[in-house]
C-alpha cells in the first residue's frame, strides 16, 4: 500500500501498574484511603492517539507519519526512544519548558479503566505544527482527542476547525476522534455541540465513543445512562436503536459522512452517507463511493483469549480500520478487521503487544472466531 497517512494530535506516556488477577473488582474498597495495594510491575508504554493509532497503523501496514508535540523532559525522552524503535520519531516536535504528557492507568481486572492525566505539552498543540508538505503527500488524516487538548476546544474549536480544513483543502480524507472529558474541567464546560456543528463538515470520519459522543451532544441522555448503568459499563445497559442511532442521526445532520461510534464489550456501530456526500471524502484516499453509500449495522465484537485491559482497543480497532480503508476493503471488511483488532488489543496491558497481522486476523475469522452476545 502507498497511500501515506498522517496520525496527528495528543501523545503521552502511559504508566500501567498491575494489579493481581484475583484483586477485588469492589473499586470503592480496592482503593480505600491509606490502604496500602500490592501491584506488579508497571507497564510502561506511549499512549494517545498519535501513538496507539499511529503505531497501530504502521504495525498493520500503513505509511504513517505520526505529529505530537512533548517536552524536553524524561517522559519526552521516553517517548522518542519508543518511537525511534518503530522508526517513527521524525515528526515529534520538542518544546523545551514544557512537560510531556502522562496518564496512569488504573486497570483493576473487571472494572472499567480510571485515568490519572495530566495534558503537558498536548495543550499547546496547534494547527502550524502540522507542516503543509506532509498534508499534501497524505491520503489520509486521522486527528485525536481534541477534549484533552486545550487550544482544540478553546474559541469554539477554532484551532480545530482550521486543522481540519487545511487537511480537507489538501485533498487529504479526514479522520476524528475523540476522548472522554472531566465534566469540571474547562473541556467539560466548553460547547462541544457547537464545536462539533462547525468542525463536522469538515470531517470524512467521525470514529468516537458512545459515551464521549453523548456526553457532547445530549447531556441529558447522558445522565440517564449513568442513572439506568446504576455503577455499571455503561454500554450493557444501552439499546442501539433507542440510545445510538439517535447520536448517529445528530452527527449526520451535522455534516458527517461515515461514522463509526464505538460501544465498548458489545462492538460498534457504523452508519454512512449516499453518494453524493461520499464523494467530496478527500479523493486521496480512493474510496468508492458506491461500495460505502447508505450504509449502517453493528459489528459485534469478537471473543478475545484474555482480558487484561481495555487502554488503546478504541484507537487500534480505528487504526484496522482506516488502514483496511486505505486498503480499498469495503466497509463490512473493515469493521470485522476493526473488530477484530480491538480483541486482541485488550489481550496485553499497553495498546501494541497483543495485535495480529490482518492475514492472521482473516484466517481466525475464517475459522469461525466466536463473537460476543
């Protein structure tokens, strides 16, 4: 494949510990207030979207340039030496007297993942540290987490917008996800229906969560969610046609042409647009038009090995399916690859260790992997 590719936006350091197979999945008691928790070994690894997409991408056969901005520090350090391991440290920008990012992850066996995240050096991210060359060589541009990035949601998303539009200008298919957003922080409070409103248009793949969607366009519906989960995933107790394809129904009015809307466990629901809104995707990319027009379903996801954590399985599953995209699969290929890619992700701590080649993936699906009910 040739198509180049471009991942762009946040990147950090992802710190992992480890806890027992047999911890208790009770949070409240597991992390009680001057208890003392035995853990393993962190798991150390870069994370973001510029990194779990990116090197995804790149592992499953995309040309890829991954675009982030860290500090001169010794996260910053860290994250070079990984990507220089992938040959993939060429467009990282250093700022000195910034910090880089970093997450701990809290992945307790059972519970759903709780992030400690400071934003560093992602918040000063803006649109001139995307050079106009690399845009031009891309087919394809794929942008992340915008709610954890200051100057993308600061001004109604202008920073954003412009990004998007240089992009959409070069003839470059745009790809956006998203993350999820502290309700107290200045990204909770910003008007991300509004954002959104004025971004969409210039997006050809809108790829984010049920629960980071929502959250951004129906509070309301969001708090029932909350209220009907009752402590639970969120995604178990939500109805496709009641809960999801409403968002789906928003995000097109909005000008989205293909979006996929990740919903945890159960898998992801997709939903495109007719021909002719198709045909203004960034003619790089070479999608066909009539292969992916009025298009919708809900790829279920499949049965992993192992769970040991879900941190980077939303942004491999996008990274397998962009690069089948690119590949020219249609649509019903690349959100069983999607799928597929997001199982073996949750198989290891850190979003890379556990990922197949799609030969591998084919051929297990081939064989009649079981999916989830």
């Amino acid at each position: 494949m040739n198509k180049k590719a471009i991942a762009a936006g946040h990147i950090c350091v992802d710190i992992t510990p480890v806890f027992p197979k047999d911890s208790s999945s009770n949070i409240h008691e597991l992390l009680k207030p001057g208890k003392l928790i035995h853990v393993g070994e962190a798991d150390v690894h870069t994370g973001g979207a510029v990194a779990n997409t990116g090197l995804a991408m790149k592992f499953l056969g995309a040309d890829v340039s991954l675009m982030g901005k860290i500090g001169d520090d010794a996260f910053g350090r860290m994250v070079l030496n990984i990507l220089k391991d992938h040959h993939a440290e060429n467009h990282m920008i250093v700022s000195p007297g910034l910090s880089t990012s970093y997450s701990v992850v809290i992945a307790v066996p059972g519970v759903d993942r709780i992030f400690l995240h400071n934003p560093g050096a992602n918040d000063n991210f803006c649109s001139d540290d995307i050079p106009q060359d690399a845009l031009e060589e891309a087919a394809l541009f794929h942008f992340g987490y915008p709610p954890i990035m200051r100057s993308m949601f600061v001004n109604d998303g202008e920073e954003l917008l412009k990004i998007m539009k240089r992009a959409k200008e070069a003839g470059t298919a745009t790809s956006l996800d998203m993350a999820a957003i502290d309700p107290d922080s200045d990204a909770g409070h910003a008007d991300w229906e509004k954002i959104l409103a004025r971004v969409l248009p210039y997006v050809d793949f809108f790829v984010p969560s049920a629960e980071e969607l929502c959250f951004m366009l129906d509070r309301k519906r969001y708090s029932d969610w909350q209220v009907r989960a009752e402590g639970r995933d969120i995604m178990e107790v939500l109805s496709i046609e009641k809960d999801i394809q409403p968002l789906a129904d928003r995000c097109m009015e909005l000008g989205s042409k293909i979006v996929v809307i990740k919903c945890g466990r159960p898998g992801m629901y997709y939903r495109t647009a007719g021909k002719d809104l198709l045909r203004t995707v960034g003619p790089k990319a070479g999608l066909n038009a009539d292969a992916w027009s009025d298009r919708e379903g809900f790829e279920k996801s499949y049965v992993p090995e192992q769970v040991l954590s879900g941190t980077g399985a939303g942004d491999t599953s996008i990274a397998a399916f962009l690069t089948a995209m690119l590949e020219g699969c249609p649509p019903e290929e690349c959100m069983q690859l999607s799928a597929a890619t997001g199982a073996c992700c949750v198989s290891s701590y850190d979003a890379l260790s556990g990922l197949k080649s799609f030969e591998f993936l084919r051929e297990k699906i081939r064989n009649g992997w079981e999916k989830n009910e």
